[in-house]
C-alpha cells in the first residue's frame, strides 16, 4: 500500500484536526414507528427510565434501550469475522472443551480469562507500559481493547477510555405491563403427583418448587410489557479523535512507531464506527433507520464547527487494511487457560477480604 492511502486520514490525527466524529441515526421497531420495543432490563429497578420529575416519575422521560457497554459489546466480535478478522490479532483461549475468542471476552484484555491464561505476564507488562504511557505492546495483543475501551481493574489499574462510545435512547415513552397465565395440563392433585395442600401453597412464582417444575397453575401480572417511543428512538456514537491523538508507541516521542499505531487504530475505529450495527437487539426489539430523518454524520471542529463527513464503510475498510498491513498484525495465536493461575487469584482474594 503507498503512503497516500496510509496518509489519507491524517488530518484526524493531527493537533489542530477534528476533535471527534459523531453519528445521530433515527431508530424505528420494524412494526413501525408506534411500534412496541423493549428496553434493557436492570436488577431492582427494571427499565432505566430518566423522568423530567423523578419523584413523582411525571413529564418528560428517556428510556435506556442499550447502554454504551452494552452496545460495544456487540460492535466488537465484528473482527472476528469476515472480512474484518484479517484486522487484528485472533487469540482464541482454550479453557477446558471450550475455546474463547479474546474479542468475545466482556472486558477485554482485561477479563478474568486472559489475565489467567498464558497471556497473564504478558498482558500485565502492557498494561505496566499503558501507565508510562506506551500503548504499543497492548496494541499487539488486543487492539480493540484501546478502541472499546478498558480497565485493568484487577491488577495494576491502568485504564484507558473507549474512543468509540454508543448509546441507544427512547423518548417520551408510554410504558406497558403484560400478564401471561399457564395452565397445567393435568390435575396433579387428582393424579397424586402433589398434595392439594401443597397446591394451595404454591403462589405460581419461579421460586416455589411446584411451579418452577411446571405441576401447578402460574399466574404473571403486569410484568414488564415494552415501550412505546412517542418521542423516538435515537442512537448517538461519538468517535473520540481527540483520546485517540494521546496514544503513543513509546514515552520517548518515537514519532514513526507512533504514526503507524495511531494510524492502525484509527483505522479499526472508523471501520467499526461506520458500520451500521446490527437490528437485533433482543427478543422483541428489533431497530431499524427511520427512512423519513435521514442519519446524521459529522465531524467536529475544536471550535464546535460541524461539517459533514462523507467517510464510507468501505472508505473505512481499505484505510484498515493498508494500516494493519503496515503496523504487523500478528496471526492467530492458541494459549490455554491457567486453572491454577486461577485459583491463586480467588485464594488472594479471599486472604485480601478477609483482612478489610
């Protein structure tokens, strides 16, 4: 590839460049716009639901349809797929019957799974790097990680933030409330499988014995039932030009091993950025573009100038391709997880706990 098409997107990485991307792109159920979704669901409270007037939950709201977590988590496998897993390195972690791909893991080079592995030494010395301010090693391993973002929580505390962040948000929702009912196929009593006093006992909730197993009558009322967006459904992403520009290959201004991660990472992020994400989002949530509010795509100046962006997905792709040729990627790569490295983390854990 010639340094043209390396050089093309320069002008995002240089100081005075672009402070960030942004994409605004209009949402609609594939039953239509009054069609019903489902947002995500948290313990205890259920739908994250924002009200003008928390304490009554009165006037305006918005309703949280897939966190930014949420939505890197599904934007991420992408490379491990066609025509993107040429992209960055392919570390699949076997773990007894089971192999673990890395760009499946929940925190990345982070996760339990890697730090575990044959990987562990490894990645704790790029994340040693990551605190004096050299990202190359980790970049090696785990690109995606600067991309999406991590934290290694667990260990030396070096964190680095998603230059990719994605929300998807209702606005002005009616909440709905479903009830279902199961009826038994058989009178248990009178078969006498169950007692009629147990019967009488069992309330048809899942922690009542006779009913998780299916022998009595179950009753579910108002149970969450969906929303509908009287005010839309949005999806905003920001790609963060400006985290990206703090990057470095090492902490002493190597200018060149710079450039080349800079420009590789930028890569992976445009590819990933510009894709349009998939529709499904969970059973009963299925979210397409609204073709009456055109998508909305822009860069944005240091001094709050938009202009539009005109970056395609295969603009982005063949930008990816020259930048990872250039920066090595290496191959796939198969190392075992560490049952005993395990073990020890949880044992001092537990001495660590038991001394707060």
């Amino acid at each position: 590839m010639s340094n043209v098409e390396l050089s093309t997107f320069d002008n995002h990485l240089s100081l005075d460049g672009p402070a960030a991307l942004v994409i605004r792109e209009h949402l609609i159920p594939v039953e239509g716009a009054d069609g019903v979704c489902f947002p995500s669901t948290f313990a205890d409270i259920g739908y994250n639901i924002d009200y003008e007037n928390p304490r009554d939950k009165t006037g305006r709201n918005i309703a949280l349809i897939d966190s930014v977590g949420s939505q890197a988590n599904r934007i991420e496998p992408m490379f491990a797929e066609e025509p993107y897993k040429e992209l960055v390195p392919q570390i699949n972690i076997k773990a007894g019957n089971q192999s673990i791909n890395l760009l499946l893991a929940g925190h990345r080079a982070g996760d339990a799974i890697a730090r575990c592995s044959e990987l562990g030494d490894e990645l704790q010395s790029a994340f040693r790097e990551i605190l004096k301010g050299n990202a190359l090693p980790l970049t090696k391993i785990a690109p995606t990680s600067l991309v999406f973002g991590v934290w290694d929580s667990r260990d030396t505390q070096a964190k680095l933030p998603r230059l990719i962040a994605s929300t998807v948000r209702a606005f002005n929702v009616r909440k709905l409330t479903r009830s279902a009912t199961y009826l038994a196929p058989v009178d248990y009593v009178s078969e006498g499988v169950i007692s009629a006093e147990d019967a009488q006992k069992a309330d048809g909730s899942s922690k009542n014995p006779l009913s998780s197993t299916g022998f009595v009558n179950a009753l579910a009322n108002e149970t969450h039932g969906g929303i509908i967006a009287e005010g839309g459904i949005r999806r905003d992403a920001v790609l963060a030009l400006s985290a990206l520009k703090l990057l470095k290959a090492d902490n002493k201004e190597d200018q060149k091993a710079t450039e080349k991660l800079q420009r590789y990472i930028l890569g992976l992020a445009l590819v990933a950025f510009t894709k349009l994400p998939l529709g499904y989002y969970r059973q009963g949530t299925i979210l397409v573009l609204n073709p009456d509010q055109p998508r909305e795509f822009f860069q944005v100046a240091l001094d709050g100038t938009r202009k539009p962006c005109t970056i395609t997905h295969g603009d982005a792709l063949a930008f990816a391709k020259a930048a990872a040729q250039a920066f090595e990627v290496s191959e796939i790569r198969n190392v075992d997880f560490d049952k005993d490295s395990a073990k020890r983390k949880i044992a001092e854990a537990k001495k660590k706990k038991g001394k707060e």
